[in-house]
C-alpha cells in the first residue's frame, strides 16, 4: 500500500467515523428527546412517587373492660426486633449477629418463616418480639453494627387475666392470606393497612369493627436510603373504641374459682334485659399466647387435647338438656291443657309404652308414687313426662320450645354459635331416611333423644320463664341506650298463659326445697332459689346394665345440667350451667350456681 | 524574557479547543457541585484534579511528537507491567481488582492502557508503513489483544470494550481491507454464544437488564430505571441548578461519577443536554479536523484514535445513563469526579495538541 493510497483512506475512512460518532450521539439526542419531552409527563409522576412515601400510622385498638372498667384487653408498648424479608437475610446470620443481645430461638424463626408465608404487607417483619429491658438498651449501644435489623416499638396486645375469661374475649391474631380474602370481600382492606393483626375470636372478633378503628397515613419524603428527609403531610388515624361488656369479673371469678376442675360452661343473665354477667367454658387457654402467631407445641397441646380447650362450650357446645328441659315441656302440657294439675299419675318406677310392650324406667326405681306435674318437676319423675310427651306429640312440643329459644341461636354477640336442635319426625326422615318411632317422643319429653342445646340457650330459655319477651336477646356487650325496650317487660301473652308460666315458676322454686332434687340448694339460704336439675346420658348403657357412677371412668360419666334463677320472686340472675361428666346435676353444677348467687345476690365480701 | 518563555509555554496550545475543553470542565464542575450536594472537599479535589490534568496538558503540548514515537514501545510494556501487577499486588473494590497503590496515590493501570494502546499501533503502522499487509494487521491485533484479555479479567467490561474499539479504529484507519472486515463481524456473530458464556454472571445480567430494565427493578436494572426517570423528569428546561429531586434525593448511586449526566439531565432539562452536545460536536469537529490536516502517519493514527476514544468513553456513559446501554461503570470524560479519567482525559488532548501543532516534525 502506498503511502498516497494510505492518506486517502484514512481520510476517508475518519470522515466516516466522525459521521459514525455523530450518528450515535444523534441517537442519543433522540432518546433524551422522547425521556424528557415525550414521556415527560410518565417520568415527571414517578420521580413524584419515588420521593414520597406515604405511611400508615396504626390505630390504637380499643380496649376491653368488664361493666365495672375492670380491665380485660388491654395494648402493651413492647419493642421488636423487625428485619426486611425483601432483603432476603441469611436468619441464621441474623441470630449469630443478634447473638450477644438476645438469643434467636428456633421458636423464633419458625414463627418468623410462618409470618412471612402468611404476611400480605411487604413491611419488616418481627424475628424477635417483646424484648427485655436490658436486651433493648444493649441492642440501642450497638446499634450501629446493625443497619440491616430494625428496632420497631409498638402496641402489643395484652390479656391481663391469661386464662380467666379467654373465650369471650377472645384473641387477636396476624392477619393471613384469608383474613385478607375475607376482607377484601367486605370492602374493609383498606382500613387493615399498616396493621397486622386482627380479632380471630370472642368479642375481639365479634367487635373487631369498633375495636380497630381506622389508620391514618403519614406521607413523607424520603431518599433512597429510605431516610427520612421530611413529613409532607398527617392524618391522624381514628383510635378504637373501648368495648364495655356487661361482665362482672368478680362475679365471673367466682364463678371460675367454683368450676375448679370440671369442664362445662356456664352463663349468667339478667333477666331482665339479657346482659351477660358471667361467662365461663372449661377447660380455658391462656389468649396471649396467641397475639404473635402460636407456636405449635401449644397449638397441638390445645388442639389436639381431649378436653377440648378451645371450644367455646357456652356458644358452641351442644349437649341434651337431659330433665333440665322438663319445665318446657311442662309447659307445652299446660297450654296444650293436658295434665293440668290435679291430674296424676301413679308412679312405680317405670313407664309402659301404650299397645306395646316397651317399658321405660325412671330414674328412681322403686317409683315416686302419687305425682302430678309439679311433683314431677320437684323430683324430675321420669315416667310422668313419658306418658306427657306421648299424650302431647311432638308438633305441639316443639311449638313451645321453638319459643323459648330451642333449636333457634339466640344471635349472642358471640361468633360460632350453634343451633342446636329439637328433633321431629320430618327432621329424621330428612336426616337418616328413618321414620319416627312413638318410644322417641317419649325420651324427647325427658330431654334426651336426639334434642341439643347449648348452654346459651339453656340460660335464654329460662329467662324467658320470667320475662317472655320475644326480643329478649343475650349480650356481653353494655349498651347505654337499646336495653330499655327489653326492660319493659312487653308481655303479650293471655292471662292463662301467665298463670300457667307462674304453675312452672312454682314448681322450679320448690325443687329446692326438701323433697326437691336440689333441696341441699335450700338451705342456709338468704333468697329462695328457683332450679331445674338435669343429667344427660354420654354413652347408652346396655339392656340390664346398671349405671353405677362410681365405677365409671371418668369421661363416661354423665353431663350435669342446672338452670335456676333466684330470688324466686322478682328475679335478677340467671344462670344455666353444664358440667361434663359431673355425674348427677344438682350435686356438681348446683354449689357453682350457689356461689355465683351468693356473691351476686349477697355482695361480694 | 520571561514574559517571552510564558507566551512560548503556550504556544502549542489550540485555542479553540481549549476553549470547547475548558467550557466541558465549567459544566463538570458546576454539574459536580449539584450531585455532591455542594460538597466542597469533593469540589477542591476535583478543581485539583483539573489541575494537574492541565499541567500534563500544557506540559505534553510542548513535546516532540518523534519523543512519543520513540517511548511508545516502552510505554505500551510498562503498561502490560502495571496490568500483571494489579493482576498479583492490586486491591479489590466492588468486586474488581482494577487499582494497585502507588505511593499516595491509587492508579488504574487500564487508565494508562487506553493511551499507550493508540501510542503503540501507531508506533507499529508508522515503523512499517511502506509495507502494510496482513502481517502486520495480525502484530496489531495481538498488541491489542494482550492488554485487553488482561482487563477483561480485572473484570472490567466497560473499559476492555472502549480499548478494544479504539485499537480496532486504528486497525481500521489503517486500512485493514473491508473483505476481511466482514468476514470477521460474520465469525464474532458466530463466536457470540461462547463470548457471552465467558462474562460474568453480573455482566451478563447487565445486557439482560438493558433489554428489559423491568425484569428486575430493584436489581441489576434499578440504576437503570432511576437514572431515566432522573432525565425524564428534568423535561424540556430541567428542574434547575441543585433542584434535581432524584438526585438529591440519592435515588441515584454514583451522582458525583458514573451518573452525572443524570444530574445534568434532570437539572439542565433537554436544552441543556442539546447545548452540551454542541459543545462535544464542536470538539469532536476540531479535532477530526486537526487529524485529516496532520503529515504523518503516526500523528494521524494517534490523534484519530484517542478522539475517538474520548468520544465513545463519553457515548457510551451517556447511553448508559439514557437507558441505551446497560451499566458499565464508565466514567464521563471531562465531567465525571475523578482523578485518573480526569488526567488521562487532560492527557490525550494534551498529546492531540502536541501531535497538531509539531505538524512537520516526523517526516514521512
């Protein structure tokens, strides 16, 4: 190549990379035109949502407080120890670093990977939660050495009496993908950011809308350190309300301190207006251990237990009202007009089933002799309410105990109430394709069979025996304003009707009385009380076999139900009470509800 | 006499290019006083910086391009010895050993490359220009390749590509035949597979990431995505002087070096980036002009090559910035904070003018 050839293609070929250079820097005048001109408007709004952050500032829940402000849930400053699962963190880096200022337990990342699988909200994440004094100014020395773990101080709920009334104040939980599913359908998400708990039972449930209240936001402006540079704008958020019940506690741990080791429920009401004043259902569980996720050796400990402790047993617990149920069905009689008193019967300890040779037995076997229906509610007479039920039928039985509040919820502020059930002879076609037989009315009339309440609506039905108020409804929670309609006494029932519910009032208040099933109830008594006692058969006992209750292991035993009221006249509590396994009803669930009286009727000392 | 020796320390200064140059310096500097957030040590240090890069300026402006000539060879194995020392003795910073310590000073080696590179091809196309054939193309392309390979490794991908075009742009200039050239760009498209599998995984996510910034917004694609939304915003007339909000903000890494043009852009708007580009066409120009009017092959291969190293080092961070190119980690010529960019930029002018104004020096 010569030389003259030479300088003639670097000439030329530099004029083409000059034009090549001014090509791409062409190109590049066209892009800043279409980012800047453009799409200007597009970058103007994101480099707007870039800088500002808004933050949502969570309510305070409002408390729980029983009728006298006794405190019952109540929120906790505690301080967590919170890392950022989008920055996807070795944990077990974490728990060497924490490792001279607090111990990560196994515990604690598990609870932490749960968290993180159930979480919605991609904020930080607790790894250790309510941290110690010590722990707390140790990790703020050092806290340098940790940019990456953050120090989160917030409210933590609390329950102030653990394990004493754990089912109706329930329990609050995380938020999980349901809850949110669950939310998102009520159209309420919006009012859950920035929190991450919500009530998952009793009234923590129930009230969770008043309780929660409602976020407010915080925008400001932060770099992309995510260090705060200022606060543009606040909006408070709106506290929960507090949430007063009509619970008495004292009342309630007397009640508590009365169940002692049984199992069962029991509910205490005020006629007069329904108010809830003691609510009890054994076993119990300690709520707090619920607040930051359970862990699962006491979620199987709980769950998988034979006792059942997380049934809420006033609400949710069905059992057969057994003899409990009999002043209804005495009651059916009277408006019926069968076996108005003085009809009676002879009792020698059994029943014949009419045209067939079926006997039933009472419970006493040597009989009760001459009985009418109020001897027959005074001793509980088996073989006097067979021949009533047979007499009566079932259609006019259940209109009575439809009523009272059998078979129907009677909507308690509480979730997960059952219906529970009264039997008819469409209902078992329906169910099991069977026809009913005669011999079912019979043991229907006594309580047993197929009937089911829960003992909500046990404690209802009787308060209905002072005040038949159709609107008369249970609740916890203390209304200042809407319990006036119901203490108006608004009976619109005919005057036979008041005589025959004073016929059954009478007979409840002398079964307290000597000769009564609960007459040990009646004495040293300042108040006369008003009681049905009641046993409900667990398992059948075989044809000849005898139920002996001592030689019963325990879990066999039969339920011990008790209704009563008292003063006899002018009743102000109710009280319905189911103990499992208690055996015979007026020795085991009848002392609880003389305790509760005492200190109701009497004053607490 | 003295006053006599001051004109003569200037006189192979090209006024108008230093004018163009001292005017991209102004705008560096008030730009840098903005993403630094008016930090004034990060400022003195610059304007040092600036200094010394002009000292080397006038200095090299003043020396006989036959002296380049003659060093070239040595300077390109001091180089390649600089290189195998970072390679054993150099220390590691974001994950690349790129800066061995010397003295007070930390120096990147692969900074020098990119002058001794254009040096020595030159040095090689000059020596044999009566007799330029395959050979010599082939002497050119392992001259090229060694430090390259070497950088390659450092890892620093940004830097081996701005080296390796400015060596191919010599090879080309000198006339390698356009036959050869296509059948070459027709094997690195067949090479293209086993080239991507020797880049690192970070590199390679960085190309990912330029084809799709979205793919990973918090990831290799975030600078990306908040440099452009920096300019986008500026709009038409920018956000004005220390008003930028995305890079004030620290929404952007690395205001003060790699990503200043965002600063620039979303404080100047578009009218400031159409003015700075009139001053880089005007420079650009000048230079282009002073290498077609240079006498000798050596002069003409050199000054080609650094403007053109120059100018795609600045195209290459700007399409960075504006989402054209994925992050490399370039600095911007003459804009960016920095020591080594700032005085090797300071350095090829310096040589350019040297090169220009000694026209008849090295004969042909």
């Amino acid at each position: 190549m010569d030389l003259y050839k030479f300088k003639y293609t670097f000439k030329n070929r530099l004029n083409f990379i000059f034009s090549g250079l001014i090509f791409l820097f062409f190109l590049l005048l066209i892009k800043f035109f279409y980012l800047q001109v453009i799409r200007f408007d597009n970058y103007s709004s994101l480099a707007k949502s870039n800088s500002l952050k808004i933050i949502p500032i969570a309510p305070i829940r409002g408390q729980i407080l029983d009728r006298h402000g006794e405190i019952l849930a109540e929120n906790k400053l505690i301080y967590t120890l919170e890392i950022d699962p989008k920055k996807k963190m070795d944990l077990n880096k974490v728990k060497q670093q924490l490792s001279n200022i607090v111990k990560i337990t196994k515990y604690d990342i598990k609870r932490y990977k749960k968290t993180l699988s159930e979480s919605y909200y991609s904020s930080t994440l607790p790894i250790k939660t309510n941290i110690t004094d010590i722990q707390l100014s140790n990790f703020i020395a050092n806290q340098y050495k940790y940019p990456d773990i953050y120090l989160k101080q917030k409210f933590s709920r609390s329950y102030p009496k653990g394990k004493s009334g754990a089912h109706f104040i329930g329990y609050l939980n995380r938020i999980n993908q349901t809850d949110i599913r669950r939310l998102k359908k009520l159209d309420k998400f919006g009012s859950y950011i920035g929190l991450d708990h919500i009530g998952k039972t009793g009234i923590e449930y129930f009230y969770e809308d008043r309780l929660h209240g409602q976020p407010g936001y915080k925008t400001i402006e932060v770099n992309a350190k995510n260090h705060v540079i200022r606060t543009v704008k606040t909006i408070e958020p709106k506290h929960g309300e507090d949430i007063l019940l009509n619970i008495d506690y004292k009342i309630q741990k007397i009640a508590e301190k009365a169940f002692g080791k049984y199992k069962g429920a029991m509910v205490a009401l005020d006629p007069d207006n329904g108010e809830v004043l003691a609510y009890v259902s054994q076993p119990s569980f300690n709520s707090n251990l619920f607040i930051n996720g359970i862990d699962e050796t006491n979620w199987r400990r709980l769950n998988n237990s034979i006792h059942k402790p997380l049934i809420n047993r006033v609400v949710s617990g069905l059992y057969p009202p057994g003899s409990t149920l009999k002043p209804f069905v005495a009651l059916a009689a009277l408006e019926n007009d069968i076996r108005r008193p003085p009809f009676s019967i002879i009792d020698k300890g059994f029943y014949n089933m009419p045209n067939q040779s079926k006997t039933f037995s009472d419970w006493k076997k040597t009989g009760h002799g001459e009985v009418d229906l109020i001897k027959a509610i005074i001793v509980s007479c088996d073989t006097f309410f067979y021949g009533l039920g047979i007499e009566l039928g079932i259609p006019k039985l259940n209109n009575v105990l439809k009523r009272f509040g059998f078979g129907e919820k009677t909507n308690i502020d509480m979730p997960n109430e059952k219906r529970g059930l009264i039997a008819s002879a469409e209902w078992k076609k329906e169910k099991y394709k069977k026809k009913w037989y005669q011999g079912e009315t019979a043991i229907t009339a006594i309580g047993q069979g197929y009937t089911q309440t829960t003992p909500i609506q046990l404690a209802l039905a009787t308060a209905k025996l002072i005040n038949p108020n159709n609107n008369l409804r249970p609740h916890l929670l203390k209304e200042s304003n809407t319990s006036s309609h119901m203490k108006s006494k608004q009976i619109d029932l005919i005057e036979k009707q008041i005589d025959d519910l004073e016929l059954i009032k009478n007979a409840m208040s002398l079964v307290t009385k000597e000769g009564g099933t609960a007459a040990f109830l009646g004495r040293n008594t300042s108040y006369d009380i008003s009681a049905k006692t009641g046993t409900a058969q667990v398992f059948g006992l075989k044809k000849d076999e005898i139920y002996d209750e001592s030689k019963l292991p325990d879990k066999l035993k039969d339920h011990a139900l008790f209704i009563a009221f008292a003063p006899s006249e002018n009743p102000r509590l109710v009280i319905a009470i189911v103990v499992e396994n208690g055996g015979h009803g007026g020795s085991t669930a009848g002392p609880i509800a003389k305790k509760v009286f005492d200190a109701y009727l009497n004053g607490i000392n | 006499m003295n006053k006599l020796s001051f004109d003569n320390f200037f006189k192979n200064i090209d006024r108008i290019l230093i004018a163009l140059i001292v005017s991209l310096l102004l705008i560096g500097l008030i730009t840098l006083a903005s993403a630094s957030q008016q930090n004034t040590l990060l400022l003195g240090t610059q304007i040092i910086n600036i200094l010394v890069g002009m000292i080397l300026l006038i200095f090299l402006s003043n020396i006989d391009p036959k002296r380049f000539l003659f060093y070239a060879p040595y300077l390109y194995i001091a180089s390649l010895a600089l290189l195998v020392l970072v390679a054993y003795f150099g220390f590691e910073s974001h994950g690349a050993k790129r800066w061995i310590n010397i003295l007070f000073f930390n120096l990147q080696p692969s900074e020098i490359v990119k002058i001794t590179i254009p040096l020595t091809l030159a040095w090689l196309y000059h020596r044999f220009q009566n007799n330029i054939n395959y050979k010599i193309h082939t002497m050119a392309f392992v001259i090229l390749a060694i430090p390259c390979v070497m950088i390659l490794k450092q890892p620093d991908l940004g830097t081996t590509i701005l080296i390796g075009s400015a060596g191919s742009v010599i090879i080309f200039l000198a006339g390698l035949s356009l036959k050869f050239m296509i059948v070459s760009s027709f094997s690195f498209l067949i090479a293209l597979p086993y080239l991507w599998s020797t880049l690192h995984l970070y590199q390679q996510n960085r190309i990912l990431s330029l084809i799709d910034p979205g793919r990973d917004p918090l990831g290799t694609g975030y600078h990306s995505i908040q440099s452009m939304i920096a300019i986008g915003s500026g709009g038409f007339l920018g956000k004005g002087w220390s008003y930028g909000g995305q890079t004030q903000l620290d929404f952007l890494p690395e205001t003060s070096t790699d990503f200043i043009f965002s600063v620039y852009g979303e404080e100047f708007g578009f009218l400031g980036i159409v003015g700075i580009f009139v001053i880089y066409f005007l420079i650009l120009y000048r230079c282009v002009d002073m290498a077609q009017k240079m006498q000798n092959t050596f002069s003409r291969l050199t000054a080609a090559s650094l403007v053109f190293t120059l100018f795609i080092a600045s195209f290459v961070n700007i399409a960075m910035v504006g989402g054209l190119l994925p992050i490399v980690g370039a600095p911007l010529p003459f804009i960016s904070y920095g020591g080594t960019s700032m005085v090797v930029s300071l350095t090829m002018i310096g040589i350019i003018m040297s090169l220009h104004s000694h026209k008849s020096l090295i004969a042909n």
